[in-house]
C-alpha cells in the first residue's frame, strides 16, 4: 500500500552520493517522512544523481523514464531528483512530465519545504551552492550499511578545477566539517556496534578546520578518530597527491587501525597531459610520493583512478601512462574514457580530439594491464595471513562470508562459527584477479 510519508531512495555516482542519501533521509525523518525499501510503498520517490559522466547521466535519464509508469499508477507520487546532476541539468529535468523537484547537494535542509510545494502541484527546485553547508549537526540515517561498516563525510566541494571535471560546478567550494562533529559520529558508530569508518571528501589530506585558535589538518583528524579505539578500523577516500605529505603517511603508519591503503589517482602518466588536466603534480611528483609510501609503509596497497583519452593525448602520452601503473603496480584501478562535460575548462578551450575507438582501444589496454597487476598483486599474498574485518555473507554462497583486509582486499572464506562484525585472522589460499580466498586460521 502506498504511503504519502514513505521516502524511498535510489543513489548513483560516488561515496558521498552515499552518505548524502543518509543525511536527506534523516533530514526528512526529523520531519514526519519515514525511509522504505519499498519504492511501491513510496509516496516520494528521490533519485541521487552523478553528473561525472556523460554515460552516468545517460543512465539516469532512463531510470527517469522508466519512473514514468509508476506516475500515472499513482498520481499523488512525488518523484525528486537531487545531487549532482539536479544542480547541473535544473531546467531540463523539471521540464519533464516526471520530475516534480529538483535539488542540489548544499538544498538538502530545504527538502521538506520543496516537497510540500509540489504536493501542490507546483514545481519546486533549490539548488543554491553554499560556500558553509557541512550538514554538520545531522545524524544520517544509515540505512545503507551493514551494521559493520559506514561513511562519514568531513567534507564538502572541490575548488581544484581539473579541466575535464564538473564537480567543482555541482559540489561548490571546499569546505571541512568540524572536528568535533566527526570525531562524536565516528564515536556514536562504534557504540553501536560499527567497526569501521571511512572518511569522505573529493580530497580528503587538503581537509583544513581553522577556527577559536584550533588548527585541524588531516592527519591530526585522522589520528582522533583512530584513537576512538584500536577496534575501530579507519579508511578514508579520496586523497589527491598535490597534498600526501609525509606527516599523512607517517600517521597512516602509526596507527595499526589505520588501514594501509591509499586510493590516490593519477589520471594520467604524461606530465604535458597532467598539467592540462591542471593536475598541478608531475608524474615524477607522482612517483616520489608512491616512493614514500611504500618505504614508510611497506605493506600499505595503493589503488588509482586512470582516464584514457583526454584532449591531445598521443600514443607516447599513454605508454608514460601503462609505464607509471606498470612501475607503481597497483592493487586495483577505477579506469575510464574522457567523457567532455560542458563547462568545464577542457570543453571550452581544449579539443576532444582523440576519436572514440581510439580511447576506447586505450582503454582496453589500460584495463588488461590492471587486470594482470591485480592478479599479480592477489597471488602475492597466498600463503599470507590477514586480520578481516567481516562485513557480511558472500555473495558467492550462503555458506561464506565476505569481508576485507586492511589493504582493501575482499577475502572470502567459510563461515565456520565466525559472526559478522568480529574480526578474523584468514590465511589466504586461493585467488582471483579480484578476490582472496581463504580459510579462518584457529584461535
Ligand atoms: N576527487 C577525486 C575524484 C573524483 S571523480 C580526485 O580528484 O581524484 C572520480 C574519477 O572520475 C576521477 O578521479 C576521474 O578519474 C574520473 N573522471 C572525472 N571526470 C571525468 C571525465 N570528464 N571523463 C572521464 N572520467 C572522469
Ligand atoms: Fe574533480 Fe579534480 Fe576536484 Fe577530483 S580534484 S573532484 S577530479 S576537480
Ligand atoms: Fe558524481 Fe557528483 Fe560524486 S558528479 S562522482 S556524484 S560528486
């Protein structure tokens, strides 16, 4: 039966996509909406949208026509679409006949007020940027976890401008939440039982809290939140490599419940493409921050974020990039084809001028290279043990559990009388280009 108070939820695009479902849910809870799973049971139905690329917005435009049908079902169905994609695309999507209100990240305070509006069959939109909005005070519902593991968001925006990029356009300013904030979330989750927190920002080593004389970096934050509790595992993303500095990798090392792992992106090999992506690293900069990770923590895994194809990339500028993830080895990779989006630098002053099947033959390369140094990595660590974190049930089967190490890995294994939420020393037996296998080593 439908509910007009019941708030059902769907979320595309990054973690702080995630963690901002969180906060707009409990948002609406503190008002007199109540979350579902059910989008049948929904009177409001919110689409968390990605604006990243042109196939993440393509994909939510048919989830939006696809909603079509549940609307002439039930007249009365609100359908929302927030995020990244309402701020950029206002006009377009509220000229649909789906899409009765628009709001963008920093408006989410504002999401009773809009849909009261559209209860009245008014359009309603918000989608002011805010150069202050942490939602720092809102304790997110975290509908979305496992009971094990969550996200918290320490801050907001990105003022970097890579040139391909629109975040800076949907997101705003930079800004960091207060210390205090996070510090009491991240304590409140492991009350109840988390074991885990990841720290969220588009760069989180720039978070910077400065005010009544208390100066903040990320490191010193990273190291409150480890000493909530040495059970407390404590992961962070995403760290941009203009700003790792030895102190950040040296705090990483420190603490046992620190996981060692970095996701830091280099995007390109080439420094003449770097520069124009307005990276303001070079690949040697590059290369001697993955020096001083690895020499400070030596078991620490490193992930990346690599796009093929960006404006005047030649064949030379995509070997440096096979190179560079070739000398770094990473554990894994988020891998991608320039995607102009209009705004940006790169669509006004730079030519999107490496043909479609060519990046996508980069691409494939970039892919099957990761693909082997995943593998390689993973076989690595047969024969190793590690303490895992158990997150759930595999997927796999019914009789597994699923969880990660602190490197990141997913490790699965018999459940034997294991519970989820505890940790485990598994020793690895087995493994694929994405998984460990493993076995729970007696106590
Ligand atoms: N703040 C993070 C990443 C945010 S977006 C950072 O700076 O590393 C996640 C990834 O999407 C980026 O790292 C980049 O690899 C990719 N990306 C962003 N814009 C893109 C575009 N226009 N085309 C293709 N990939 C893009
Ligand atoms: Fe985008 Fe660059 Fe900001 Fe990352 S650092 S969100 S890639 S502008
Ligand atoms: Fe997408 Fe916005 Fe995140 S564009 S990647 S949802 S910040």
């Amino acid at each position: 039966m439908i509910d007009l108070k019941n708030i059902y939820i769907e979320t595309y695009g990054c973690q702080m996509n995630f963690s901002d479902s969180e906060i707009v849910v409990s948002i609406l809870e503190n008002d007199s909406y109540k979350y579902t799973s059910d989008i049948n049971s929904a009177g409001v139905i919110l689409i968390n949208t990605c604006s990243i690329r042109d196939k993440a917005e393509q994909r939510i435009w048919k989830r939006i026509n696809q909603l079509k049908s549940l609307k002439k079902k039930n007249t009365n169905l609100i359908i929302g679409v927030i995020g990244c994609m309402a701020e950029r695309l206002k006009n377009e999507l509220l000229k649909t006949d789906v899409v009765d209100l628009v709001a963008g990240p920093d408006a989410y305070r504002d999401m009773p007020a809009l849909i009261e509006k559209a209860k009245k069959n008014q359009k309603a939109s918000n989608v002011v940027l805010s150069e202050i909005e942490t939602y720092d005070e809102i304790k997110p519902n975290y509908f979305q976890t496992n009971g094990v593991s969550a996200f918290i968001s320490i801050m907001r925006g990105c003022q970097n401008f890579c040139t391909y990029c629109v975040v800076p356009y949907t997101r705003g300013k930079e800004r960091s939440r207060s210390p205090e904030s996070i510090i009491n979330e991240a304590k409140n989750l492991f009350e109840k039982g988390y074991r885990e927190v990841t720290l969220l920002g588009q760069n989180v080593n720039s978070y910077k809290w400065d005010s009544n004389n208390e100066k903040v970096n990320f490191a010193k934050l990273l190291e409150s939140v480890a000493l909530i509790s040495p059970l407390l595992r404590v992961r962070f993303t995403t760290s941009h490599p203009k700003d790792i500095s030895d102190e950040l990798i040296y705090t990483i090392a420190k603490y046992k419940n620190i996981c060692n792992y970095i996701h830091l992106p280099m995007q390109s090999g080439s420094t003449k493409i770097l520069k124009l992506m307005n990276r303001r690293y070079t690949r040697e900069w590059y290369m001697d921050r993955i020096k001083a990770i690895k020499r400070i923590i030596p078991d620490c895994s490193i992930s990346t974020d690599v796009i093929s194809g960006f404006c005047s990339e030649t064949e030379e500028d995509h070997q440096d990039t096979l190179s560079l993830m070739q000398w770094v080895g990473y554990d894994f990779a988020y891998m991608f084809k320039y995607s102009e989006r209009s705004g940006t630098y790169a669509a006004k002053k730079l030519k999107d001028d490496v043909p479609e099947d060519v990046k996508g033959r980069r691409l494939n390369e970039i892919i099957a290279l990761q693909q082997k140094l995943s593998y390689e990595s993973n076989l690595k660590d047969v024969g190793k043990t590690f303490e895992v974190l158990i997150e759930g049930v595999s997927k796999r089967s019914g009789k597994q559990f699923s969880g990660r190490n602190q490197q990141n890995k997913v490790v699965v294994f018999d459940k034997e009388d294991a519970k989820i939420g505890q940790y485990v020393n598994v020793k690895i037996t087995d493994c694929t280009s994405a998984t460990l296998i493993g076995k729970i080593l007696n106590k």
